[in-house]
C-alpha cells in the first residue's frame, strides 16, 4: 500500500495531536485512575489472568478490582518520570483513536473480549517495534505484580510466604 504525502502528514499530525492530549490529560504526575484508566486495566487484566481467576461473577469482578487497586500502588511507588510514562500509556489506551490505532479494539474496554484483548496484547508482546514490546512489558509485569502481591493469590502458586521469624 502507497502512502500519499497528505495521507502521511494528516498521520503524523493526527498522531501528534494524541500525544498532546495524552500528556496533556496526565501532566499533574501522581494521581489516582480515572474510571476510563481503571476499565482498561480491568479489562487487561482480565485478559492476562485468565486461567488464574475464577469463573465469571461477582468473586471475578472483585479480584480484578483489588488487582487494579494494586496497579495504582504500584504506578504511586514509581519515579515520577516513570509515572508520567506508564500515564501517558494508559492515556493513549483510554482515548478511542489511540486503543484502536495502538491496541485495534475498535469498543469500549468494558465490551471487549478476552480473546480481543488478548490478541492486542499478543501483537504487542511479538512486534518487531522494541517500545511496543517494553509497553507490553510494563503493562504485564504491573498487573502480575498487583496480582502476586496480594497474600491470597500465593495458595495458586504453593508460595508459602516470606519467612517469619527472621527479624
């Protein structure tokens, strides 16, 4: 497929344009999730733990919930650069052209499927382009740290916990 000059700058400017406004929507540095960040990471979540978390209902909503919760933490506990980072990703994802320009889900977050989700990170997680590959990256280990974090989630894995008594 050719690519028309206009066609390429219209591009360039569109994207740009995105940026902006994503750096623009995160520029106060530390801060809580909006709901349109929190329903991503929800759904994200949903899609990389699939398999670990019950069957679908009330126990499953809750889970990903206390794992979102646990993503902020983790976002709160890093630089500041790394936070307006991680920021102007979610921004990006949040925003309809960004999710469907970066991810290719064309619905909201809270329609998507595992599977379409899961695709999206897939192609993100196998692209040749290295930042897709790091944002794949800090997305997957920010939600198994979240996950993994919480006490009740060791029992799945036979971690017993940390030693006690050393100290």
């Amino acid at each position: 497929m050719i690519v028309s000059r206009r066609q390429f700058l219209k591009t360039g400017l569109a994207g740009s344009v995105l940026l902006a406004l994503s750096g623009w929507l995160n520029a106060a540095g530390a801060r809580s999730l909006s709901d349109g960040e929190r329903e991503m990471l929800a759904a994200l979540a949903n899609a990389i733990l699939e398999g670990a978390l019950p069957p679908e209902g009330e126990r499953r909503h809750r889970l990903l919930a206390l794992t979102v919760d646990g993503i902020a933490s983790a976002v709160a506990g890093l630089s500041l650069a790394a936070q307006k980072e991680v920021g102007e990703l979610f921004g990006l994802l949040v925003l309809a052209p960004g999710r469907l320009m970066l991810a290719g889900v064309g619905k909201p977050w809270r329609e998507a499927s595992v599977a379409e989700v899961s695709d999206f990170l897939q192609s993100w997680r196998s692209s040749r382009l290295s930042l897709l590959q790091t944002a794949y990256a800090a997305l997957h280990d920010l939600t198994f740290a979240a996950w993994y974090g919480r006490s009740d989630t060791w029992d799945a894995i036979d971690y017993p916990g940390p030693p006690r008594g050393y100290f």
